[in-house]
C-alpha cells in the first residue's frame, strides 16, 4: 500500500520546531495507521524496533499536539491522526461519500474503532484529556503540598475525599468532597452552598 504525504510539510513551522524523534514518530504513524488514520499503541514496540530509538510516548505525543490536536489518543490503546483523511483523500472527513468506495470504506474502519460523529468525538476527547491533565497536575499538587485535603463541604465528612473541580483550566481551585456528595453532584442531587 502507497501513503500520500505532505510535501509542504517540512516547511511547516511546527513539524520544523519537533525533535528528531517527534518528526520520525509522526512520519513513522503517517505510514503505519490504517486506512481511516487510527494506529493502535501496542505497536509501540515495532515502532521503536523500525526507529531504532526508545520513544518517549507521552512527551512525542505532547509536542506533535503542541498548538494543535493532530492526534487523539482514544480507547486507551489507539492513536487517530486527525488530519490523516484529508490528507490521503484531498476530503474533510465530514463529507467521506458513500458513493465512493474508498470513502465507504474509511467510514466504516471509522465505525469500528467507535468514531461515528467526528466533531463530536474530537471534542470529546480533548474535553477528557484536559479533565485529565488537571486531576495530574492536581494529584501532584496534593503530593508536594501546595494543596491539602479538607473535610466535605457538603457533609462534613473525612473519608474519601475527592477533588471537584469547577474549573478544568484551574486545577488548584478544588472544592473538597467526599465521594458520595461528588457522585449525587454530578448526578445533580446536591448542590454546592456558596
């Protein structure tokens, strides 16, 4: 099977500002992922064998999203490369035609690895990794004490205590809940007194 690249890529100013591996990596997931763009993890070995280099996943995949969400990380072992169909098929993936075999086809790859309603899913997805990347930076936070668990506003209680966050941009402004208030507030049984 023949891939299409970008031959303006390399005149693009974020692939230039990559490290060697983050370009190798990118160029290496452009040929190895399947028809519809999706590449699955638990090849990060063959990858690595074929590179000739131990990669650095989580620090590959933030400096290739740097700026940009070119590869979402999804179902926790799979990678889609989200510009991948417009580049081998000159169509955004909203307009794949059915029509068309080759388009057909993506669709359906599309369909089994669970990405049905694409705006929705890319959304979904950067919406889980900011959700994410605050409980870490949180977590990390408690661990060398510029935050320090308190009793459940809600109930009072000591156990079991989670961090709510209001704000996903701010992952050190936590209302201190236990995990029964948290769970009935995001059911929306209770509510937060101000």
């Amino acid at each position: 099977m023949k891939r299409l690249i970008d031959t303006g890529l390399w005149e693009k100013k974020w692939f230039r500002k990559l490290s060697l591996d983050a370009k190798a990596f990118w160029l290496y997931l452009n040929s190895a992922c399947d028809n519809a763009g999706v590449w699955e993890t638990d090849f990060l070995d063959i990858a690595e064998f074929y590179l000739n280099k131990k990669i650095d996943f989580e620090k590959v995949l933030d400096e290739i999203n740097n700026g940009k969400q070119r590869i979402i990380e999804f179902n926790p072992r799979k990678l889609w490369l989200v510009d991948f169909i417009n580049t081998q098929y000159n169509v955004d993936v909203n307009k794949l035609n059915d029509k068309i075999n080759t388009h057909k086809n993506v669709k359906i790859l599309l369909s089994k690895h669970g990405i049905i309603d694409v705006d929705f899913f890319i959304e979904n997805m950067e919406t889980k990794r900011q959700h994410e990347n605050t409980r870490q930076q949180t977590k990390k936070a408690i661990k060398s004490g510029r935050l320090t668990k308190q009793p459940c506003k809600i109930c009072g209680a000591t156990n079991k205590i989670h961090a709510h966050h209001d704000d996903y941009n701010n992952p050190l402004s936590v209302v201190w809940l236990c995990a029964s208030c948290h769970a009935k507030l995001h059911r929306g049984t209770v509510k937060l007194n101000d």
